[in-house]
C-alpha cells in the first residue's frame, strides 16, 4: 500500500501530541510538527526527538500544558522555547519566531520577535529540509523555503536563497551543515558550501562546548542512521577540512596539511592520513578521537628534526590541549591521551608475546584492545593496506588469551592484597608495597597460573631478597618499541 507523505508523519504522532492540538485549536492557534519527525519520517528514517511550534506564546503554551497534566521545564523561554513530558514522552515547543543577531556569529539571537505563521519562522531556520511542518490537526505538510525538492535531490541548503543570511549568524550553523550531509548522506548545495567557507572564522563565537557536541555527532554520523561507513566519515571530515573548520577549531590537526610521509608506508599527508584513520576506526567516541589526533605530534616533530622519531610522545600533551579546550570531560580526554601516547608500539609487530603480555596487563584489557584498535585504523588510513593488520590481529588474540587464561589485568584481580603483603613481610604501608604488586602483575601477565595468594607471597618473598626490590624495574620494565618505519 502506497501512503501519503502526510499520512506517514500522522503515524508517527503521539496520541499526547494529537490531544494537545486539539486543545491549541480550541483557543485558536493551530501546533505544528517541524524539524527532524517531518524530515525524518519523509525519508524513512527513525525520530530522535519532537519538535513542535505555534504562534502561542510561550506561557500561554506553559499554562495550557500544565493545565493538562504535562510537566513544563521553561528552558529558554525568553527565545520562546518550553520542554512539555507528560509520561515517557518529550516535546520541545517553540513559538514561531523571527531572530535577530549581533555583529559576529555566536549562536544566541540578541532579540526575538514572536511571529504569527510558519512561513514567517521558517526563515530563521537553517536549512530548508529542516524547516517543513506538519499540522498536527488538520494534516497538512508545508513546505516554505523548497525543503521537499531537496529532499528529494538529497541536498542541504540554506532556508533563505541568500546563504549568508542563515550562516552568518550563527557559526554552530556551519558545523550543523557538515552534520546533516554526514547523518543523512547527502550533498551540501555549492553556495551554502561557498558561504560557509567565506564565514567559517564565525566558528570562533561558537562555545566550545557546542563545538565538542558537534563534532561528536559529524565523528559518529555513519551509525546515526546506519552501520559503519568510513566513506562516509572520510567525507565530513574532508568537508570540514575544505570548509576550514578544522584549521579554525583544530589548528594543531591543521598542521599536517602537505606534510608528505614515507611513499613505502603512507599515501596520504599526514593531515589527510589523520582523516582516514579517524573513518576507518569503530564507531566509538574514543577510538575515532584518538585515531584523528594519533598523529598530532608529527607536525611539531617534524619541523624540529625532520624526522617523525618522538611523535607519539610529542602528541600525547598536544592531544590532551586539544581535548581540554574543547571541554571533552577527564575520562575520555585520559583513554584519548594513552592511545596517542602508544600507538607506535610495536609497529614492525616483532616484540616478545611476554614483552606484550607486560604491556596489556599493566594497561588493562579494555585500553589493550582499544590500542588494537587505532593501529588497526592507522594503517588502513594510510591507504597502503587493506583487509587485516597483522599486529593488531596478534594482540586482539593474544589479548583474548590473556582474558581466558584470567591473567589479571587489575591490581584489584591480584589473588594478594597489599595487606596480604604487609602482613607477611612486616612492612609498614610504603611505596614498596605498590612495587611488589607491579612486579606481580608482571609476574602473572606471562604465568598466569600463579596468581595464587601462596604462591604469589612466595615469588614476593624471592624477589624482596633481591637487589631488583631496591626499584630499578619497579616501574614494570616498559617496552623497547621500535619507531622505525612511520
Ligand atoms: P535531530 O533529528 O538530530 O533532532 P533536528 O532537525 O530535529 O534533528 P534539532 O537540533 O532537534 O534538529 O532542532 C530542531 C529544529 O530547530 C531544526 O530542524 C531546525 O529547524 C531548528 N534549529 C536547531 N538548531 C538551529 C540553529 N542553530 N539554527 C537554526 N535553526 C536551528
Ligand atoms: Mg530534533
């Protein structure tokens, strides 16, 4: 059975919202669906959250909702906007509006006027596929600025036929529209692209936070909607790096722009080689975050030495910059920093299994894995290799092992305590404790069979009788990574 455009959005309306309308048409006002349900539902794909708009204003909207049992958060009601739940459901309402900004393009308008009617308020919305209503009572779509044709064309552009108009004043808008080409696959319209680029400096106005959020969304725009597709990262990235978002929000990325690697290994520049290892990492914040930044040192390095000899090092307080500045919350900004920091380890896949079983152990499982991760998005970016990396393949298994085998990879999973360990020798709480436990995670990273509480006490005994306790490997070694080669 074929279904009307109309007739689809209508399905996806709650029956709370269908009740709503019919309470805003009995005082006059007719509530719209806008934004992502209509656009969404027109391309068959799924709603993440409700938009609605009318000419109410927003405490009529307040007051009328609360009368009806909806719970009303006034988020931003001098811009028009109220939050309504009434059970699991969200609405956003925002009265029709025109905006008005200052000099500069930071995101919030420095005056709102309430307006009377969608094809005023579609104007001071960004792109015309975002910009189509629905009336939720009588079931009419409109359309004011050509959102359905470029639908149809799979095309982005800008609400207004003048581009600058929408992009100029709200630089988050420039990042919005690299977001939607990724999210929902389609092209940008040669002006908006234009304009976006001749305003792109706007982006300095924009909070970093808003930035950070941004960014997440255009990193992980493949699986919004569909499986992995490193093509279609690959693209964002590239437009925001033609666009020049990236030399204006990650200058220090920007660096690697024409610097060329070794032919035998990387095809790619070091900034475009940054790109690729971002798209091709899984789809996890983290990973495609350190696969974009892995790199970060190089630039630096290289213009000291002419050598790329030190980069992950030299990356790993540049990554942890970038990632402050942008407010990216302590966690992620550390897992990050680690893979930038060890991603070079052993490259010509040549070290001891024991000399990685070490290093995973003292990592953890979960940070192990992710290393086998960036290496393995680190060489396919570098557009030489395809299919399997042979090093990455060998410490997922050999981390796999180690998981089986129950090799503890926390100090917590030691079969002995740190008062286990006092007790027994008679030591007072003291940094040599910590030593003792290091070098039996160590221990049991390659015999895992003697991470017994007897026996773990008795190799602590041995090696407290040796003059390795005094600290000379009570660090836990570390590994002899060759840099060669990259
Ligand atoms: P999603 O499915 O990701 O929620 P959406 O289109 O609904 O997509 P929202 O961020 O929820 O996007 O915003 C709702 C609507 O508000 C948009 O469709 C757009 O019309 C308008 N809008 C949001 N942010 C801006 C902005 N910075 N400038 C102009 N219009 C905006
Ligand atoms: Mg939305």
């Amino acid at each position: 059975m074929i279904i009307s455009a109309e007739e689809a959005i209508k399905k996806r309306i709650p029956g709370e919202l269908i009740a709503l309308a019919q309470l805003f048409d009995k005082r006059g006002f007719c509530l719209y669906a806008v934004g992502g349900l209509v656009r969404n539902t027109l391309l068959g794909l799924p709603v993440s959250d409700i938009d609605i708009c009318s000419a109410m204003r927003p405490n009529d909207v307040a007051a009328l909702a609360q009368e009806k049992g909806f719970t009303v958060v006034k988020k931003g009601i001098e811009f028009g906007m109220v939050e309504l739940h009434i059970g699991k459901e969200k609405f956003e309402h925002t009265t029709f509006r025109t905006d008005k900004y200052s000099e500069g393009g930071s995101h919030r308008p420095s005056s709102v006027e309430f307006s009377s009617s969608p094809h005023e308020d579609a104007f001071r919305r960004d792109f015309s596929v975002n910009a189509l209503y629905y009336a939720i009572k009588s079931g009419e779509l409109i359309d004011p600025t050509g959102g359905i044709p470029d639908l149809e064309k799979g095309l982005i552009r800008t609400t207004s036929p003048d581009p600058a108009a929408v992009l100029a004043d709200d630089g988050l808008r420039i990042m919005r529209l690299v977001r939607f080409c990724a999210e929902l696959g389609f092209e940008i319209e040669p002006r908006s692209f234009e304009t976006a680029k001749s305003l792109v400096k706007n982006l300095l106005d924009i909070s970093p936070e808003r930035l950070r959020d941004e960014l997440d969304k255009i990193l992980l725009s493949d699986v919004k909607y569909g499986k992995r597709n490193a093509e279609r990262v690959y693209g964002a990235l590239a437009l925001l790096r033609d666009i020049g978002a990236i030399e204006t929000i990650l200058p220090e990325l920007y660096l690697g722009r024409g610097i060329t690697q070794k032919a035998q290994y990387h095809r790619y520049d070091v900034l475009d080689h940054s790109l690729h290892s971002c798209a091709e990492a899984p789809a996890e914040l983290t990973l495609r975050l350190a696969a974009l930044l892995h790199d970060v040192g190089k630039p630096e390095v290289n213009l000291k030495t002419g050598l790329m000899r030190g980069h992950d090092a030299a990356g790993e307080p540049i990554a942890r910059a970038i990632l402050k500045r942008l407010k990216y919350d302590n966690r992620t900004a550390d897992e990050v920093s680690f893979l930038v920091r060890h991603h070079m380890l052993d490259l010509n896949n040549t070290a001891k299994d024991a000399t990685l079983r070490r290093n995973f152990a003292r990592w953890g499982e979960e940070r192990s894995m992710a290393l086998a991760e960036v290496r393995a998005a680190d060489f396919i970016g570098s557009g030489i290799i395809e299919g399997p990396v042979a090093s990455a393949e060998r410490w997922k298994k050999l981390i796999n092992r180690m998981h089986e085998e129950k090799v503890p990879f926390k100090e917590s999973e030691l079969d002995c305590t740190g008062g286990d360990i006092m007790e027994r020798f008679a030591l007072p709480p003291c940094p040599a404790v910590g030593k003792i436990k290091k070098m039996l995670m160590e221990h049991c990273a390659v015999r895992p069979r003697d991470n017994r509480r007897e026996r773990l006490l008795e190799i602590a005994r041995d090696y407290i009788g040796t003059a390795l306790f005094d600290g000379s490997r009570a660090d836990g070694g570390g590994s002899k990574d060759g840099e060669d080669g990259k």
